[in-house]
C-alpha cells in the first residue's frame, strides 16, 4: 500500500504529463501559425524567420523531463531512511504517548522484537506505515498547533528556548497558539527571524533543533501552495543560505527532504526547495557565520533572489553586483573583476570595507553578506544610542558623542592590496587605471613622502641667449643608493631682457630676480626647484593629463593639485611654476603624461608599500610618531611623511610577530641576540594579516628560489639564526575583532 505523499507524487505525475502534452500542441499551432502568417511576405530577410523558428524549436526541448514513478520512490524511500538512521543515533526525543488504547494493552504480553517488527510492517491507522521503534508519521509531518517538547534531546535549560523558537516559527508563518491564521506586518516578520537565527547560531543543539523543525514544517502540507507552508520555505531556504546543521545525520536528512521536495514542477514548494537545494550546495563548506542575516538579505533570499551590494573604486565609481549569501570574498573578486573587465589571472587584489578614515582588507574566505550583518548592528547601535561594535582593526571607529555614536557610513572598496613585482601588469589597461587612481589617492591621503625641500640635483645643460632668450634644459635624476630611477628632461624657458628689471611671471619661477648674472638666476632657479619640485612636477604632469596643452592665460592649478596632492599643499601651490613645467609637457598625450607621472612615483624607492601610522616609545633617539612600510621586501620604520628611512627588517630577520588590540610586537634578529620592536597602532591586525599574505606567497618555491639567487650571502648567515617566518608554517592570526 503506498503512503499518501507518494499517491500525491502520483497525481502531480498526471498533472505534468497533461500539461506538457497541452503545451506541445501549443508550439506546434504557433510554429504553423508564424509559418503562414511570414509566407505572404516575399521582401523578409530569411535569417529573422529562421531565428523564430529556432526560438520555438528551443522552447519545445527546454520543456521539462518528466520525473518517473521509480525516481518518486527511491527519494521517498532515501527520505524514510534517512529519518530511520536519526533515529539509530538516539538523538531524537521520543514523542509523548498520548493514549494506551486497545492495540497496545493486546500486543503488551509480546516480545519486543515481535512488536517492533509489527509497528514496521503495519503501523498505525494514520502513520501511513511510517512508524518506527515509537516516531510515528506526526512526528515528522506539518503541524498547525504547538509541539509538547522538543524533537530531539537537548538540555532541560535549552528546552524552553526550542519551544519559543518553535512558536516564533509559527507566528511567522501566520499561525497563533491555537494553530489559527495571524497577520502582521512585515517589520515584525523581519525581527522574528532575526531573533530565531541568532538564537540558534549561538548554540549547536539550538541549530540542530531549529531545522529539525523546519523540514517537519515543509514535509507533507496539506496545501503546498499556501501562504504558510511557502513562509516555512522561505525560513528554510534562509537558514540554509546562512549556516547548515552541525549534525552529520540531521544534514543528511535536511538533503533528502530538499531532494525529494524539489522533483515537484508543478507547485511554489518545489521552487524553494530547488533553490534551497542550490543554497545547501554553495554553503557547504564555507566559514562559519558569525552574525544573524541582515533586513536586506532575508528579504532577498524569502524572495528567492541573490543579494546585491555596491563596490566602489578609487576613481570614485562604483558597481551593483549580485552575489549568493554564502559568497565569500573570493568569491565576490571574481565577480567584480569581471564586472571591470580586469583579467582573471590578475593577482594582489582585495575587497576592503571602509568606515570613515578607517579601512580593513577581508579575508579571502570571509563572508561579505557576514559583513553587511555587521554594518546593520552598527548602525542599529547608532540609532539605540549605545556603544558602537568594534570594528575588525580591533577597535571602534566611533566617535561617541554624548550618548550617541557619530554616524559614519560604511562601503565596500576594492583595490590593490599586495603590490608584488609578479603581480603587476601595467599593459593591462584595466589594472594600468586601477593602480594610477589608487596613486592618486595615496597621494591625496599623504602617504606618499611629498615635501617641498626635496633633494633634487638639477643641473644646467644649455643656457642660450640669443635675442635676449635664455633657454635652460633643467634635468631632473632622482637618485636611489644604486641606481638612477627616473630621468626626465624638462625644458624651462625664461624670458630675459637686459633692459628690464624684473621677469615674467608667466615663464619665470617666483622669487626670480633679474638673470643679469646667469650664475645668480640659476643658482635661484635650482634653489626654487629644490623647494618645491616633486608638487609642481605632479601638478604640471596631472594637468596635462587633464587639460592637455597649456594655454596663453595662467590657469588657477589648486583644482588640479587637490587630485593629486594632499591638502597642505594645495593652497600654497605655485601658479606660476606649475604654468612652467606645463609649458614643458607640450605636445605630451594624456597616455605618455599618465605613464611619466607613475615614473615619477616609482622614484620613491617605497612607493610599492602600504602605509601606517605608528607610534613607538622604545628609543629617544627617533621621533615618537613613525611609518611603517610593509612591502614585499619586509618592514621598513620611516620618518613621518619623509623618505628617510630609520631601520628595516627583511621577513629573514623576522622572527614572530603578534599583533594585540592597539599594539603590534616583532622579534627580529639572530640566536645570539634578539630584539624586540613595540609599536603602537590600531591597526595591528591589519598589519599582521599583511605580513602574513606577503609571507605566505614568498614562501612559494619561485618566490624562494629567486630571493636565494640574487642575495646568496643571506642564505649563508641564515643559517646562524633561528627559524625565521619565511620557513615557519603560515601562522593563524587568531582573537581577530570582527
């Protein structure tokens, strides 16, 4: 005798067959139809009635395969012994006997193998057969009104939890104390489930028990179609999208009801049990959750539909892109690069999240739908007036005001985050772009060691004066301790007349005075390009990159110079020797201008290294207030906002590094003797999950074998030294805020 959900299976069998027989006389009429009505036009191009024909060819096969009998069968009988090998593990609490009527008292005086055996063949009168050592069909069915107990065996403390976890199921699926049908607002809904998931994801047996409830909410309703069997659904597909059940069996159990529920094509049940099936699939193995879903993701997922944020650039655009709740960070970087049309191979890149002047880089398999999460509590807390959460720096970004915390908004951004020679490809476009904005913003946001009395050596190659023209080729070399890294030759005319007293302030530097003495003018001129020469040189090099050539009429150049300079400068710009060094740039396009100003960058030996502010207090002799520099070759301690570097530790000389709330330790040195480096910074976690990256891919075998290539000496005094952290597994930052 087969059960009543497998005669339902049966009917929606029918049900199928007759509506994909209707639907293939459907396309058959049109396609004759179409046919005939496009043969009485002679002068129609043959391809557009060859694209409708293939149009409703593609419909006929896209119809959907009907599932046999025997496949209902084997998913209904992969159900039941599933729910038979949840019960073999005496998790689940056996349900309350309600009545001892006559069947029992009769079969009492039999052995209890015989017994179980008869319950397995027949059963009760309403179990359809499905009663096994004492659960019988109800246990695992719909239910209108409240359980007695729990479903499986949980603390007597937990107890009470589960059973309001089981009417908040309820009345958010529109049901009251006495099963009847209640209506509230959709608010209300939203607070509910929140409640039920938090609830449950701090505790395993919670979790356990709130699915144990939902697949009995989804088996068997009476009306697969209605308002509260869908709003089970809803809370199914939404918990599944978040975190699964820790039990083996009970996951087992939850993918047989999903499998067996989503062979139904005919009814809203099967389509949320497809995509809570597809939901389970994408959040197997992926981290833990750590706080509820937030109002926009429930709202989404009981849609069915995928969650959206926005990603921004540093250009200052921005993209909508669609991700599953369970994506993670990798995930998602996928997706926008190729939302951008950045390459796939292209590496180095990380999604950050930004609140005020604070940034953090997610961890690749970190949940970014768990970040939105995070945001909503904050901004929650905001509204409430108490504290703000810490974010994952290790603390809060707010400003607490009387009893409030300043609002701040949070974003997305998505940038470069590890600056390796093999990582970067200037002949992308794409990337050529990504790196040139985020320059620009370095810069902006002082991070690169801009200073008006940068040592420039600036030497005369041609003084000429015919007709009264001096023409001075000033040639500006950058030098590093090895090598020269940025050559450019800019021609500076100055406009001289022995008769007048003074120059023009269109094509002379300020401060100039009369060139009656070439050696007075160009010792002022190589004072003045000493002073101010790395900001003049950016702006000039900016403007012609935006407003091409220079004109008669002298440009205001503060607007140029905010894009590319930090704000201490920008008002004290000098017009008139940005006017000269644009005058020099003529005929340069916006391409050559854009690759001449990263050449420029690239002349800070350092311009590759992320930047922090730190504080340290172990040695007088260095300002309290440093930089620190983490870059690919190790850490570097710099003067603030200066190139002149103090000290710097090669990942070889690192020993261990641990990173606290507000402080940052680092053991460098030898076995002999050792040193301990404090600095004080709120980014610590930061700074320790950067070192880690870099460490990790340096400890590839190319990344090795290249460093003992070019620096054979080290690898002889390494051997001296304890195990630095380029041979030491990659360590685990652990007690990371989030």
């Amino acid at each position: 005798m087969l059960a009543e959900p497998l005669q339902h299976n049966l009917l929606q069998i029918c049900v199928l067959c007759t509506l994909q027989i209707f639907g293939l006389y459907i396309v058959a009429f049109l396609l004759h139809s179409i046919h005939n009505f496009f043969f009485h036009f002679e002068n129609l191009n043959l391809h557009y009635l060859l694209f409708i024909h293939f149009w409703m060819i593609s419909y006929f096969f896209m119809i959907v395969k009907p599932i046999t009998n025997e496949d209902r069968i084997r998913l209904y009988h992969n159900l039941v012994n599933s729910r038979r090998t949840l019960v073999d593990t005496d998790m689940l609490k056996k349900p309350q006997d309600t009545g001892g009527g006559f069947l029992r008292n009769t079969l009492r005086r039999l052995s209890k193998h015989r017994l179980e055996k008869l319950r397995q063949e027949h059963g009760s009168l309403t179990d359809h057969g499905e009663t096994y050592k004492g659960f019988p069909y109800a246990y695992w069915a719909f239910s209108r009104s409240m359980i007695p107990q729990s479903l499986h065996k949980i603390p007597e403390v937990e107890e009470q939890v589960a059973l309001q976890v089981f009417q908040i199921i309820l009345t958010y699926a529109g049901l009251g104390q006495n099963g009847d049908t209640v209506r509230s607002m959709e608010e209300e809904h939203v607070n509910l489930i929140q409640s039920v998931m938090e609830r449950c994801m701090r505790k395993d047996v919670l979790l356990t028990e709130l699915y144990l409830q939902l697949i009995k909410q989804t088996t068997d309703h009476p009306d697969p179609n209605s308002r509260v069997n869908l709003r089970h659904w809803a809370l199914l597909s939404l918990a599944v999208s978040v975190i699964l059940p820790p039990n083996k069996a009970v996951r087992k159990y939850l993918l047989t009801h999903l499998k067996r529920c989503a062979s139904d094509y005919v009814t809203e049940e099967g389509k949320y049990a497809r995509f809570a099936e597809k939901c389970m699939s994408k959040t197997q193995g992926t981290r833990r959750r750590q706080w509820p879903p937030s109002r926009e993701e429930i709202m989404c997922t009981i849609n069915r539909r995928p969650i959206y944020a926005r990603f921004h650039f540093m250009d200052g655009q921005y993209h909508a892109v669609e991700f599953h709740p369970s994506a993670t960070a990798k995930d998602v970087m996928e997706i926008v690069k190729k939302k951008i049309g950045l390459r796939e191979t292209a590496l180095g890149y990380a999604i950050y999240e930004v609140l005020g002047n604070s940034e953090r880089s997610l961890v690749p398999e970190e949940k970014v739908a768990d970040v939105m999460s995070k945001w909503e509590r904050y901004r929650m807390a905001n509204v409430a007036g108490v504290n703000c959460p810490a974010t994952a720096n290790g603390n809060s970004t707010s400003v607490v005001v009387g009893k409030t915390c300043r609002r701040q908004h949070h974003f997305f951004l998505f940038k470069k985050h590890l600056f390796l020679d093999d990582y970067m490809d200037l002949s992308d476009p794409v990337e050529k772009e990504l790196l040139y904005h985020q320059v620009l913003h370095g810069l902006r946001s002082d991070r690169f060691p801009i200073s008006e009395k940068e040592a420039v050596s600036v030497r005369v190659s041609q003084y000429n004066t015919l007709v009264g023209v001096a023409v001075v080729v000033v040639v500006v070399v950058l030098v590093d301790t090895s090598s020269v890294l940025f050559h450019s030759v800019f021609p500076v005319a100055i406009t001289a007349h022995t008769s007048t007293k003074s120059c023009d302030p269109l094509l002379t530097p300020p401060r100039c005075s009369p060139p009656n003495d070439k050696r007075e003018c160009m010792r002022q001129i190589a004072s003045w390009t000493a002073q101010g020469l790395s900001p003049v040189m950016l702006t000039a090099l900016q403007a012609q990159l935006e407003m091409g050539d220079c004109g008669d009429v002298l440009e205001d150049y503060r607007s140029i110079a905010s894009h590319c300079l930090p704000p201490r400068f920008v008002p004290n710009i000098p017009h008139e020797g940005v006017a000269l060094h644009h005058q020099s740039l003529r005929g340069m396009t916006s391409a050559e201008a854009k690759k001449a100003f990263l050449n420029l960058i690239q002349s800070w030996p350092l311009h590759k290294a992320t930047i922090f502010d730190v504080m340290q207090s172990f040695t007088s002799n260095w300002p309290r207030v440093l930089w620190l520099a983490v870059d690919q070759d190790g850490l570097h301690l710099l003067e603030h906002r200066s190139r002149n570097a103090l000290c710097s530790y090669e990942y070889d000389s690192i020993l261990s590094y641990s990173p606290a709330l507000n402080c940052l330790m680092i053991i460098t040195g030898s076995e002999k003797k050792q040193s301990k480096v404090i600095l004080t910074t709120s980014q610590a976690f930061q700074i320790a999950n950067l070192i880690r990256e870099y460490t990790e891919v340096l400890q590839s075998p190319k990344q090795i074998r290249h460093n003992r290539d070019v620096n054979p000496k080290k690898k002889i005094i390494s051997q001296s030294r304890p195990v630095s952290i380029l041979h030491k597994p990659v360590p685990i930052i652990d007690g990371t805020p989030s």
